[in-house]
C-alpha cells in the first residue's frame, strides 16, 4: 500500500476513533440524565432516553467495527 493510501487510512482511522468516543459520551450522558432525574422522568421519557442510549452505542460499534475492517484489508 502507498503512502497515501496509508495517509488517508490514518486519517478515516482517526475520524472514526473521534466519532466513537464522541458516540459513547453521548450514552453514558443518557444513563447519567436517567440515574441524576430518576422518578422525575415520565416512563417515556425514560424510554426514549434508553433508545438513545442504545442507538449511541450502536453508533460507537459501528465506528469501531469500520476500523477493524479496514485494518484487516
């Protein structure tokens, strides 16, 4: 592989890693909204606050997963 290649792997490697961390922050401030407001959240509210927390991490593996496989090819 060349260097600019190996260039913009660096680079797709680094957003990804970037966008993965950004991701599970995002989910452990929905947990944290939820443990912090408690009974205070109606049960939809609490409900969407576990989608989005689910979603973010999805998310994260997602990011993570595309790093994998472009180390591997």
């Amino acid at each position: 592989m060349g260097i600019k290649e190996e260039l913009k792997k660096t680079i797709d490697n680094v957003g990804d890693a970037i966008s993965e961390a950004t991701h599970r922050g995002n989910a452990e401030g929905e947990r944290a909204k939820r443990e912090v407001a408690g009974d205070a959240l109606t049960p939809g509210e609490k409900l969407g606050s576990v989608a989005n927390e689910g979603k973010e991490r999805v998310l994260a593996e997602v990011d993570r997963t595309k790093r994998d496989v472009r180390e591997n090819i």
